[in-house]
C-alpha cells in the first residue's frame, strides 16, 4: 500500500507525487480522470494544491464529471470570471 495516498483516491495504489506526476507529464486521458477524480472527490481547499483556476477553466469542456458537480464547479468559474 502507498504510503501518502491521497484521500480522494482510496481505491486508487498512488502517491501524492505520483498524482502531481500524473498532472504534469501524463497523457491528456491521465490527465483528464485525474482532475476529474480531483474536482469530484476533493475538498475545495485541497483542489488548489493539485491544479489552477486557468487549468479547471481549460479542461472543463473534455472533463467527465457528475452533472450537479459539473454544474457548481461551472456556474464558480462563471462568477470568478
């Protein structure tokens, strides 16, 4: 078992580095369930720890979250405009 497993991925055998790895260098599809597991399972304030508010903004459209989170997380990105 990974030592420093995040707690939005309990299912998941990663590391803290290996979720930052994962946003840095890994493949659009990698990239797109992590920030997605992120902005769905995550408290807010730990979401800033892993992404930015440009990054939500651009990836949002390719991004397959639930529709009420997708909705808040949506109708945010409206208002910090």
């Amino acid at each position: 078992m990974t030592k420093n497993r995040p707690y939005f991925l309990w299912d998941y055998d990663l590391s803290e580095d290996d979720v930052h790895k994962i946003l840095r260098t890994g493949t659009a599809v990698d990239k797109n369930w992590m920030l997605s597991r992120i902005l769905e399972s995550a408290k807010y304030q730990d979401v800033w720890k892993y992404t930015t508010l440009s990054e939500v903004r651009a990836m949002m459209p390719v991004l397959k979250i639930k529709k009420p989170i997708r909705r808040a997380w949506e109708y945010a990105l409206s208002v910090w405009q």
